[in-house]
C-alpha cells in the first residue's frame, strides 16, 4: 500500500552491561491468565504552539483502548487536548490502589521529547507549564513499587531531542504513587523508535476515509490479527496468545515496512525493554493464523543494535577474565563508528595527567572557582598541564562543586587512592572517570590493565549517550550476562568506580535489584563513603539523602543526569536550592547545571544536612 507522509511526533538498542558478584533474585510466580486487568489510554492531537498539531494520536488511542477492552481491560481513556497530568496520576492510582489488579497498561499517544537521557510525553500544555508533561523513566520505576504482577508502558511518541527552549525546560510529573519495592514486577515497555528518533503516522491514498495512522500503533495491533506462527503460545484450554516477549521482531519489521511504504529514505525502528518472561501476554490471537514468516522487503532492515550495542554484547560472549581488544568487540560490519569510539576512548585515558594525590583534572575547559565541602577549603591549587588543570588537595570523601570558564557548574566526588578525571566537551560535562593515584596499590593494576579498562569505559560512556545501555534476553539470560560481566568490573579486589556508577544504572534499567544492591556493597566497602547514585538505586539513603550505613554521601546529588528521574522511586528527597537549579540542568548524560545562580543552588549543599 502507498502512502504519503503527512507528520512527524517529533520533539538515546541494546546490549548487554556489567555485572556483579554473586547475583540472585526472587522470582515472582506468575498465574495466568490474570483475572483483574486495567489500562489508562491517553491519546492527545492538540497542541499549544510551537508544538504542531497531530492526526493520529487520539484516533490510534481509542483503537488499542477499544482492543484492550475486548481482551477484558478494565480502561479509562483520556482523550483530547484537555487532558491534565493530574488526571492520568489520578486514573493510574486508582488502580494501583485497587490491590487486585494484576497487569495494568499504560498506553501514550502523542509528541515525546528526550532532556538529556530523560523522557517524557507532553501533554497539550507543556511548553506553558513544565509539570504538564509525564516523566516516563520515573513512572516506570515507580511501577515497580507497587502490587502489579506486570506493568506494561507502550509509548507512541518521538524520542527526539527538540531544539525549543520551552520543551528543554520541561521536567515532568510522575504518575504512579509513591511506594516501597516489596516485590519484583515485571515492567514492559514499548517504544515506537529508538532514542533520538521521531514516531511517524501517515494517510493512505487508497483509503477512502483518508484516515490517519501511527505506524506503531497500527504495527502493535496488528501483531495480535497477523502474527507470525511462532509468535503464538498456547495456554490451557487451548487459548493461543502473543505474548510481550514475542512482539519485539514483529514491531521491528512492520513498523519499517510501513516507514519504507511511505518514503524510501524514511526510517523508524521500535525499542522494546521487555522484563516479562514467557507466557505473559496483554493480548490473544485475534484470528487463526497460516504458519508463515515476515515478508521480504525491498530494503534492508535496520538493526535494532547500534555497533556499540553489538559491541557490548560480544563483550558479553566472552569468557570471564579474557583480555579485550578492540578487534575482540568490533564486528566487521559496524566497525568503522565503534572502533572509532574505542579508539578515541584509549587515547583520552591515554593522555590523563597522572594524579600523585586526590583530586581533580578538568578536560576542555579551565577552572573558575571551586568551593569543597567537609572540611575542605576553597580555593584552587593549580597545576597546569596541556591535557588539563589538576587541583590537588587531601581530602578524600569531598564533594568538590566547580564553576567552569563557560559557565557550567558541576559537583562531583573525590574518592580516596582516586582522581577524578572530568571530560568537557561544547554542550557540557561529557564523561566522568575515576583512576588510581600513582601511590596507590591499584595504579600499576590499572596500568596493565589499561587497555582493557578504555574499551569497556568507552563502550559504557557511549551506550550511555546513545540511551543503549541495558540488558537484553528473558530474566535467566540477562541475570547469566549479568555474571559474565562480574570479574570487568573488578579490579582485584576494587571496583572501578566508573564502571561501578555504569553497572548500578544498567542493573536498575534492567530491573536487575540485586545486582544494583551488589555494586552499591561493594563500592562502599572499598571506599569507604557511599557513592549517591549506586547507594540511591540500591536503596541505601535515607528519605533525606543521608545514608543507613552512616558512611558518608558523595556528592550530595546524581553524579549523572539521569539519577534524577529516579529520586522519586528511590524515595529521596534533594535540599531546596537543589530543586530549585533542576530546571538549570543541561542535556549532557553526567549531571551539569548552567544559569547565573547556578554556582550558588548548587554549591556547600553538604551545609544543609
């Protein structure tokens, strides 16, 4: 069928990261099929400008709410540009709190932006008010606080960054309640196309109607009409259903089908994060279905893994304590963008200024001031080199917040027998990584090890960026690449800490707790402070950030950008000044704020606790 393409929901795939020691989780038991099944429909097509009006939005909404209903949903549908944050929380609670809904659905049409690495979906009001926006990767932690059996998030929406001022500033609004993790749920999710990239929907010259569709929309309806035989499990009784881990491939081929159909040069490619094991399904086969395979095409598909994503997961196949080299986790078909972002990792570690003492080195920008907390004193020792200025002081544990000569303000720790290495490119603070100081036990480790550190620093740092970092396979082949991973993050008997900070986040991405739980452990006890990020994840602080250990908190907020989406879930609560310089952070993945009262929000925060 030909189409033409009318507009865009426009406004980052995935392998596998870094595991810890001695991984085990509880499974939850799952009885199927669920008897009490819930699902809030959100559909919006008006917009307030500079956000352009869509077609489909509202349309395809009320076609997976009315499926959904035939499939014994219990749906609340919201519908049209009147739409407010409020609403959607209040239908979801409703639910949540219900205590006998086992599988709720949150399905989402309309324009979606990324911030940095946090998402969200915008509702009509957005640009005017910051809080009418749903923030996705809070909601979907939060989910998993609560008695569902299975939450399942299915976003038709772009996943773009937006060049508008008033859409970077917006920062969203939860919509599930506030709860304590008590269980493991098992949380889907769905996305119409990869990270940085828009969601189309089209009309057909053929249809009479003229009506228009999403192509995600009309892709995921479609899986449970005309699935492919090998899609279909079939329950007792004989029920055939599609199960949620069964979708992905088919989304992926039908949604470029119908991209290519209606322009060659056009591409979307779906994301599925699918944390369900078989059978659990949201829908039943709609119709008997002929064995079959997904058609040939007259374009070649895209792959759902970026060289990087590839890249880690040959990582993943290699046997514990095997040496890697670029041509180790380099496939030759992607190796020209991988290997290049190997190659520039090896050369920055390559060039750190060697560090005698803790502290800091800043790379691409000059040091303007500096203010140091717990017992620390303000001020700069500067030493030059031609790859950075290094501030040196003893006083490992600190909080080191720094205002940079273009005006970027970042805290971030100095951790003991470590120096902080910050990497500052054009947009803001790019990468953070932390090396042994030259009199340490570790340095020579790491020396030998250097090689081998880079790729995986590298490889982290850019699925990070690319919004790829995350685990794939069901439970039991995710929690196996968990382990495989387990002796890369170990310098004998220390954690790297930067790939430590780069495990806990793939943990939690992956609903992997115990794993988060693992690495907060051990970076606390080699240390001896905990790390805010991994110590937050692993639900180690305290409501007001402090942490139950007693051991001190560094820094005071997340080290990276997305952490804090996940205070809410984690149950923590930052200072006021802090809260107050949220809207001032820029979209770089590690945590950096820009604005003239950002240096004062920001800095002594170690005051207040």
């Amino acid at each position: 069928m030909q189409s033409s393409l009318i507009s865009r929901r426009k406004f980052l795939a995935g392998g596998v990261l870094f595991g810890s020691l001695g991984l085990a989780a509880a499974r939850a038991e799952v009885k199927l099929p669920f008897i009490n099944r819930a699902a809030v429909v959100i559909g919006i097509n008006d917009y307030q400008l500079p956000l352009v009006n869509l077609r489909a939005a509202e349309s395809g909404a009320s076609a997976i709410a009315d499926f959904l209903k035939k499939e014994g949903f219990t749906v609340t549908r919201l519908l049209g540009g009147g739409v407010r944050v409020g609403d959607i929380f209040d239908a979801v609670d409703a639910f949540v709190q219900n205590g006998a809904v086992e599988q709720l659905v949150i399905y989402f049409a309309g324009h979606g932006i990324l911030v940095g690495t946090s998402e969200y979906w915008l509702l009509s009001g957005a640009t005017r008010n910051g809080n009418e926006a749903v923030s996705v990767k809070s909601s979907v932690d939060l989910a998993g606080n609560t008695r569902l059996v299975n939450a399942v998030f299915i976003s038709d929406a772009c996943r773009s960054l937006s060049p508008l001022v008033q859409v970077s500033q917006i920062h969203g609004s939860d919509i599930f309640p506030i709860g304590e993790r008590t269980k493991h749920v098992y949380v889907d999710q769905f996305y119409a196309a990869l990270p940085g990239q828009a969601s189309f929907e089209a009309k057909s010259i053929d249809d009479a109607a003229r009506d228009y569709k999403g192509f995600f929309t009309t892709a995921f309806l479609k899986a449970f009409s005309a699935p492919t035989s090998d899609m279909i499990v079939k329950l007792p009784g004989d029920i055939g259903v599609v199960p949620n881990r069964n979708l992905r491939a088919f989304l992926e081929h039908d949604v470029q089908v119908q991209a290519f159909n209606a322009s060659i040069t056009l591409r979307q490619l779906p994301e599925a994060n699918i944390d369900s094991d078989l059978p659990v399904y949201i829908g039943r086969l709609q119709q008997p279905v002929s064995p079959r395979t997904l058609g040939a095409t007259e374009f070649a598909p895209v792959s759902p893994a970026s060289g990087v994503a590839k890249s880690l997961e040959a990582v993943g196949a290699l046997s514990p304590g095997a040496r890697l080299s670029i041509d180790q986790v380099v496939g030759a078909s992607d190796a020209g963008p991988a290997q290049a972002v190997l190659l520039a990792a090896i050369k920055q570690q390559s060039d750190e200024v060697p560090m005698a003492r803790e502290g800091v080195v800043v790379y691409g920008r000059r040091i303007k001031a500096m203010q140091v907390d717990q017992g620390g004193e303000d001020g700069i020792v500067d030493h030059p080199h031609d790859n950075g200025r290094y501030v040196a002081f003893e006083a490992p544990g600190t909080t080191v917040t720094l205002l940079l000569d273009d005006g970027t303000v970042t805290a971030q720790p100095v951790l003991r027998n470590f120096g902080t290495h910050i990497i500052c490119t054009e947009s803001g603070v790019s990468e953070v990584r932390f090396t042994p100081t030259t009199p340490s036990d570790l340095f020579e480790i790491y020396r030998n090890d250097a090689e081998n550190l880079a790729v995986l620093r590298g490889l982290a740092a850019e699925a990070t960026r690319q919004g790829v970092l995350r685990f794939e396979g069901d439970r039991d082949e995710r929690m196996r690449s968990a382990r495989n991973f387990a002796e890369r993050v170990r310098v004998e008997k220390a954690v790297d800490p930067t790939l430590g900070i780069y495990a806990a986040y793939a943990y939690a991405n992956g609903q992997l707790w115990e794993g988060v739980k693992s690495v907060a452990e051990i970076l606390a006890e080699n240390l001896g402070i905990e790390l805010f990020d991994a110590a937050m994840l692993a639900g180690r602080l305290k409501p007001d950030g402090s942490s139950r250990s007693g051991l001190p908190v560094v820094p005071w907020l997340p080290m990276m950008r997305q952490g804090f989406e996940a205070l809410r879930a984690s149950g923590v609560t930052l200072s006021v000044r802090i809260e107050a310089g949220r809207s001032l952070l820029i979209q770089d993945p590690w945590s950096a704020f820009a604005g003239d009262n950002a240096y004062a929000l920001i800095g002594h925060q170690g005051d207040l606790k």
